[in-house]
C-alpha cells in the first residue's frame, strides 16, 4: 500500500471479557502497521489482566482514563489524546472487526484522497445492515451526514490531521454526534463503502446503548449540544432533522429533570419550522405531564416504533 500510513486503533473498555475477542480481531487485520490503543475506564485498571499475555506486542498501548470524566465518551478522549497514526478508528470491547476491515478503507482513503470513510456493520443475532444505506458505493457530503442521510452504526477511519483538538463531550454519556459532526463538517466529503465490515454486538444487556435512559442526565446532552451547535445548518439545510432530533432530545430531557432544556429545544423547533408548530408542542406537554416512569416505560417499548415513524413523517422514506 502507498506510504504505508500507520493507523491507530482505539478500544475504549471497562474491562468486559469480550476485550480478548475484539483485540484479536485487531491483530489478525490484514493491515498491520497499526498502534492499538486499550484505554481502560476502570479506577483499578480491571481490563489489564484480560490482555496481559498480548502487551508484549510493541503496537499495544495500555493506558487508563484519569483525565476525563468515566463514561464511553471521557474513555475514547483518553483513546485520542494516545494516537500517532495518520488515521484513526475506534473498535468497541464488545464488537469484531472483518479481517480486511482496515485494509479496505484505508485503500479508498488514499485512493480517493478522503479524510473520512466508512462502511455498514451488521449485527450479531441477525445479520442484519445496522446503518442506513442505499445500496451503494458512493460519495458523502457533510451535509448528507448532518441531515441523516447516514445514521446508525458503522465501522470508520478518519484521517488524523483533521481531528485537531476536538473532542467528544465528557459529559454527555454515548452517541458523540458533535464530535463527529465537525470532523465532518471539516472534511466536507467522505465515501461510504457497502459491505459489512464489524459486527456490532446487540445482545450485551450492559452495552452503552442500553444506558441511554438510565443515564439521561448525561444523554440528554448529546442532543441539547449537538442542535445548538449546528442550528443554523439544520436551518438551511433541512429543519425536519432538526425537530426529529429535538423532539427526541425534549424526551430525554424531561426524564433527566432538565426543564430549562425541553423549553429550548420546544421553542427552537418552533422556530425552525413554524408549519409543524404543534409537533413539539404537543410533545413537550406530553412529555412534562406524564410520570417519568410511564415515560421511561414507553421508551423501553416503543420509542424505536416512535423514531420510525418521525423520520416516515418528517424525512420520507428514503432509508434501507
């Protein structure tokens, strides 16, 4: 390959058992001028005696989060602030990797000179795309990216030089869309790759995804952040993402007890989009008149169905 860049790969754990087979399918990459960095976000650095054997392997870092607050978010800045590869990737401790999964979108970063470059995942019951997709190879702009075009789970290598001193928010608890915004956002096109190329685990009862609610005071945050920083693109590019996102933001919030926030993501959706004026503001007073607990219920069992129909109502149809 040219230049043989080095790519850094980080896997941000708790220590899971699942550590051994997610570093594994690292080192049997087909690519192998890697950097692999282990942040542990565990006081007592519990994911150290699980891959003790493997640190003999000079490409291995170990290293433990004490800068950043604990959480998915804090441990993969702890990730970031390690690299020295010309890309990156991150590799979660419950997931696998294909073996040519690096090798093949470094190829098409280098070829097609991209700062950013992705392809879907499926998971691990039922082998189902976990990313949106239509069906293709095909160039992605910032602005696909920002107005869910693409959304979901995938595997992506990002090149290093565009990263700079940005990081995900400590304080919010998963999803990092923010983060991944303005390296987007930077990049301005990117080139999605469909094939398959991790397996995302979707039946770990602890997995990140599943903390959403349990950790709304931090989850919330993701939303609240990630619209104020890019509301006037939502503006002009597409204001039904905007309240597609608020409206699942003012949920959160209100399960968090953070009022100030459901009134101004309510009240920014209103502006937005003045013709779907009811739309927030009925789900505002659904959201603030109902116990939390009856609330906390209706996401565990029809939130999905929820989502599904906002993006039906608000974006069409478009995704696989």
């Amino acid at each position: 390959m040219k230049n043989n860049p080095k790519v850094s790969v980080i896997i941000a754990t708790i220590g899971r058992k699942s550590l051994i087979r997610a570093l594994e399918s690292v080192l049997n990459q087909t690519y192998q001028n890697l950097e692999i960095i282990i942040t542990d976000d565990t006081e007592d650095g519990k994911a150290k005696p699980l891959i003790e054997k493997y640190l003999m392997d000079p490409r291995i870092k170990y290293v433990i989060n004490t800068k950043y607050k604990h959480g998915p978010a804090g441990n993969k800045n702890n990730g970031l602030d390690n690299i020295t590869g010309e890309y990156f990737t991150f590799v979660d401790d419950d997931d696998i990797i294909m073996p040519n999964a690096i090798e093949e979108l470094l190829n098409v970063a280098i070829k097609g000179n991209y700062s950013i470059v992705f392809a879907n995942c499926i998971d691990n019951i039922g082998g189902k795309f976990t990313g949106l997709h239509y069906g293709k190879d095909e160039e992605v702009s910032w602005v696909d990216r920002l107005c869910s075009r693409y959304e979901g789970e995938y595997f992506v290598i990002i090149k290093t030089s565009i990263l700079e001193n940005d990081r995900f928010c400590d304080e919010c608890w998963t999803l990092g869309e923010t983060f991944f915004a303005k390296l987007w956002k930077k990049a301005q096109v990117g080139f999605y790759l469909h094939k398959a190329l991790r397996v995302y685990s979707i039946d770990n009862q602890d997995r990140v995804t599943l903390q959403i609610v349990k950790k709304a005071k931090r989850t919330h945050l993701n939303y609240v952040l990630f619209l104020q920083e890019f509301e006037k693109y939502f503006k002009h590019y597409c204001p039904k993402s905007f309240i597609r996102l608020a409206l699942i933001g003012i949920y959160l919030s209100a399960v968090a007890g953070e009022y100030k926030h459901v009134f101004k993501l309510c009240i920014a959706s209103v502006k937005m989009y003045p013709k779907l004026f009811f739309m927030p503001i009925l789900w505002t007073l659904f959201c603030m008149i109902l116990p939390k607990s009856f609330l906390i219920q209706c996401y565990e069992n029809y939130l999905k169905r929820f989502k599904r129909l906002l993006k039906r109502m608000l974006l069409g149809g478009r995704s696989k």
